[in-house]
C-alpha cells in the first residue's frame, strides 16, 4: 500500500511520486489549501490539496485527527521561507493528488499533537494504544528493539547459545511470591510461573550446553514501585568454566559496546568496584550513585563519651552507628528545607535529623556554628567532627544516629535527595561493580539466616570451612552492576557440590526433607558431574529506563501493569466463569 515511510522523505526524494499511510497528527485550512500532517512511525510528513482536483480535497475537508489515510502525490520543495528544521521531512511536503481515508476515528481522549504531561497515568494505560502513537513513546520502544538486537549480537558473537526454558514450572522459594497456575489435569495441584530461569539455566550447565542466554520473562507476585512489574524481562546469562573475575569482564564489555553502538557513550574501562562493606560505609546503599559527590563519614568514635545519649547510645550500640553528611554550601538551606528533609528521612525510620550549620567558624569550639546540639557537644568533639568531615564556612553536616540499617538507609536516600536538589550531580554515566557481598543476613523477625542473594549462590572457597560457625561472617561469590544508583544486574558464582548446597540450605533453615521435596532434581542433578559455574541476570526494563531517560519502567514496556498489578487497558485481573473454575477444582472464598 505505501512506497514510503512519511518520516523518511527528504530532499533527494523531490520530484518523485509516492504512496503514503498513516495517521493524521493535524488537519490545516489555510485560505482555500488544506495542510495535513501525517504520521507513522518513522515520522510525519506535511501533505498539501489544492482545490483543482475537487473530489480529493473535498474528502481531505472531512478528515480529522487520528483519521487513517492513504494518499499519493508528488514530493516537491517547500516555499522558501516555510522550511521546518525541526523535522527530518521539514525541507519538503507532498502535493496530494488521491486520498482514501482507510478508517475515521472518534476525538482520542488525549490530543497526540498537543500533549502535557498532566494527562493521568490511568488515561495512559486505560488507551495505551493511543499513548503508544506518541513519537516519545516509540521512540522508546524502537530504542528498546536496538539495545536487544546489540546484546543478542554481543552474546552469539561470544558463542552462548539462545534457549527457551518453561513458563509452567514449580514453585520454589526465591526471595517473592509466586504466581500460581492451577492444573486442570492433575486438580489440586498448580504450577508456578517462574520468577526467574535460575534453577533451569543452571541445568543447562549441567547438561554441557557451556553458554547460554535468554531474553526471558520473569513474574514476581510483590508490592510494585517506579521499577518494577509483575511480570518483567530480564536478559539471563550462564556460563560454564568461568570465574567471577572472568565473567565481570566479559558482562563490562558487553555493556560497554551497548552504551557506543545504542548511545554513542563511552563508559569507563575497566568499571570502578566497592567491596559491599566500603559501599555501606561510604555511601549507605549497596547500590550507590557515584554521580553525587556526597559521601557518609563515621563519627561513633567521636561520640561513645558524650553526654547527650540520641548519640552516646547507638555510638556504643556494636551494632549501631553514627555518620555526618556534609553538604557544600548546606548552610544556605532554610529552616522548612531541613523539616522536609527531616520528614523525608521519617520515612527510612530515622526519628529525628540532626544539623549543624556552619556560618563562620573560628576554629575554637562552637565559634560560628549554629545547631541546637552543640550545646551537648564537648570542643574535642566538635573540633573532630570538623577535621574528619572537612566541613569549611557555608556548609552544612547532617547526623544520622541509630541503628546502622537504618542509619545507612536514612542518610543514603538522603544523600541523593540532597544531591539532586543542590544540583551536585557529577557526570551522566557512573557504571560500578558491587562484589563481596555477605552470604547471608539474620532475619530480625524470625531469629533466621537467609541468602542475600539466593540459596545457590556460593560462598568464597576459602571461607567453606567456617559457613556454619561463622555465617554472618562469610561473603558469597556474588556481584551486581549498579548504574546511576540503579542495580541493572547482579548474579554470582554458583554451588555445583551436593554438599556444599545442602550445608547451606541447612544453614537457611531448609530440612534435607523440604530440600529434597522442593529442590530434588537440582540435587540429584548435582551428583552427576556439574561444572563449576555463574552467571548474572540484567533487568531489561530497568537497563532500557535509564537509557531513554524515562522515570517508570512502565514508559518503556508496551502493555504494563499499574501500581496495584492491573491492567487497565483489558481489566485483568478479573473474574472467570464459574464453569472454568469446577474444571479446574477450584471454589473461590473471599476473605471476611
């Protein structure tokens, strides 16, 4: 039906005779000569009629906006003067010379050509067919097609091989709930869909196939925010015979060749690494934003021996903490400023945010500093804070004193909040691998250990001897690549001994009874010769979010989900006929 794409008419293409489809952005009356721009998704194109041929512009006086039509006519040069370098097809239009309208539609409840970004999310989703036509939107979906195209070429390149694994699986503990699918030839019983290929990605190991990859959808039944989905993709990556050093390595120039060929950025070579220790330490998150300049100082030792106990306590507490966070030229902030910063860390469990603002010190005590703690702070006390914080006249230190979790996370979030605010960002890209991250964390709920990771990761070799005397005290072969403060991937060195897998399940409270009944085949797979081998997972949406720019994962997928798991645009989840259920051996009781 067309000879061309609109969007891709340029000045090479004058004179020529086309036939175009597409969608009217806008419809023009100027003085007799009907203007239409129309669209598809290479662009649009401005198609003029002129009243000489009266049954085509007599149809074109009909069309409205979102009319798709079929046209023909002649490219030419536009008037001098009525270029339009904002677009690719500004230095040409068309004469119109036939037009079928191939389908009118009704007023969009949002104006394509017009749009403001107050228009709902709920409006969005509800006519996501309509939302996608916007040009931001495919662009970003076109984009996303390219960052998968280059890592699929990167991997088969490197000899890993594409291979599919099942939807309908078995449900197995990994770190969310899962989404169950019940059986309607074995009623009573249900199959799982998979949070994640790990279980048969490492099969694939053990089945010789050395390399592998996948593009995989991935379904997680857990309280959603900006970047996540209940369904989501991932692109899996396993290999056999590889180290973490090795494999780091290899993911680094992966990625890298993604941000030159998608983006023509150039990333750092080799990625900068923290150890998960220096990253708590420095910055309260394992996964920082090395953009922000800002960084935690530990004053505890300052502190054991003061009087005023908010932080006397927790400076003496082994497992509490207490940091300052000084902010360049923070003195200038207002009163309201501090309150909503002190309600913003509220929300990590901080009670309270102490300041010191620091006007014009004098070097002596408290000279030219102005906080309401200073007056329970001793002058050796002050002095070091001042000396190991570096804090100079116009800047301002914030505390954070409690226990260390929630010291980290209060002042972490608060460190980026901050540097954003003040426009302290450094840089566009700040790529980063997180490694020797503890093997497991207590629960202080249950009284439990549990896998920082998962229960498959493995410990580092040299700390195998001590995992049950000293479990706190082990790290696990595991590493993330964290981008601008967003974890895009992580993965780790697997366990590939029967041993070794039930020790640690053990330690996770998993009976050789629940361990055999969940995970039977990976143990008996275990026995028959498994390679060393790891792998890393990068979440697809997250890693396309932040290459478009997009603030919610759910810009850059075709058909999200909302905040609350739904799908506005088929109304799912909903009810079933109750014919299905009885198939199925099912009766529904709703909760009282």
């Amino acid at each position: 039906m067309r000879s061309h794409y609109c969007g891709e008419l340029e000045s090479g293409a004058i004179d020529q005779e086309v036939r175009l489809c597409g969608w009217v952005q806008r419809r023009r009356d100027h003085g007799g000569v009907i203007f239409i721009d129309l669209r598809d998704r290479e662009g649009l194109v401005q198609v003029v009629f002129d009243p000489d041929r009266p049954d085509t512009f007599a149809r074109a006086e009909q069309v409205r906006s979102e009319y798709v039509l079929a046209v023909t006519g002649r490219v030419r040069r536009r008037p001098a003067g009525t270029e339009n370098p904002n677009l690719r097809t500004g230095e040409v239009e068309v004469l119109g010379t036939g037009l079928t309208v191939l389908n009118t539609a009704e007023t969009p409840p949002f104006q394509l050509d017009d749009y403001h970004a107050d228009v709902g999310e709920e409006v969005r989703l509800r006519y996501r067919y309509i939302d996608l036509r916007r040009p931001e939107m495919q662009q970003r979906l076109r984009l996303r097609s390219r960052i998968t195209q280059a890592l699929r070429q990167f991997l088969d390149e490197q000899g890993f091989l594409d291979i599919e694994t099942p939807i309908l699986t078995k449900s197995t503990p990994e770190g969310a709930r899962d989404y169950l699918v019940p059986s309607r030839i074995h009623p009573g019983e249900f199959y799982a869909l998979p949070q994640s290929p790990q279980l048969f990605k490492q099969l694939l190991m053990m089945a010789g196939l050395d390399r592998y990859y996948q593009i995989a959808r991935c379904f997680r039944d857990e309280d959603l925010r900006a970047d996540r989905q209940p369904e989501f993709t991932q692109l899996d990556i396993e290999t056999s015979f590889l180290d973490e050093q090795a494999l780091i390595l290899l993911m680094e120039e992966m990625i890298r060749r993604l941000f030159q060929e998608v983006l023509g950025v150039v990333l750092p070579d080799p990625f900068p690494r923290l150890t998960y220790a220096e990253a708590m330490r420095r910055y309260g998150s394992d996964r920082p934003d090395l953009r922000v300049p800002l960084e935690l100082i530990d004053v505890g030792d300052l502190m054991e021996g003061v009087e005023f106990k908010v932080f006397a306590a927790p400076a003496q507490d082994p497992n509490g903490r207490v940091a300052a966070l000084r902010v360049p030229g923070g003195a200038a902030l207002t009163r309201k400023e501090i309150d909503d910063y002190t309600k913003f860390v509220g929300i990590y469990g901080a009670k309270g945010l102490a300041y010191v603002k620091v006007n014009a010190w004098d070097g002596q005590g408290a000279g030219g500093l102005q906080s309401p703690i200073l007056k329970f702070l001793p002058d050796a006390c002050i002095a070091g804070i001042m000396a190991r914080t570096g804090a100079a006249d116009g800047d301002l230190i914030f505390f954070g004193a409690d226990q260390a979790r929630v010291v980290n996370e209060a002042l972490g979030a608060l460190r980026v909040r901050v540097g954003r605010d003040r426009g302290l960002l450094e840089g566009d890209w700040r790529p980063l691998w997180v490694v020797d991250f503890p093997m497991f964390e207590h629960d202080e709920h249950t009284g439990r250990w549990v896998a920082l990771h998962h229960p498959f990761t493995a410990p580092k070799e040299d700390q195998l001897q001590r995992l049950e005397s000293d479990p706190g005290g082990c790290q696990s072969r595991a590493y993330d690549l964290v981008l601008n403060g967003t974890e895009v991937g992580g993965g780790s060195i697997r366990i590939h001994r029967e041993a070794v897998q039930r020790r640690v399940f053990r330690l996770l409270n998993i009976s050789d009874e629940e361990a055999e009944a969940r995970f039977g085949f990976l143990l008996d797979a275990l026995k028959y010769g498994a390679p060393p081998h790891g792998g890393i997972a990068f979440g697809l949406d997250r890693l396309v979010m932040l290459m478009t720019g997009s603030q919610s994962i759910r810009d850059v997928m075709a058909f999200p989900k909302t905040q609350t798991a739904a799908c506005l645009l088929t109304d799912a989840p909903s009810a079933v006929d109750p014919a299905q259920l009885q198939e199925l051996a099912l009766r529904i009781k709703l909760r009282a």
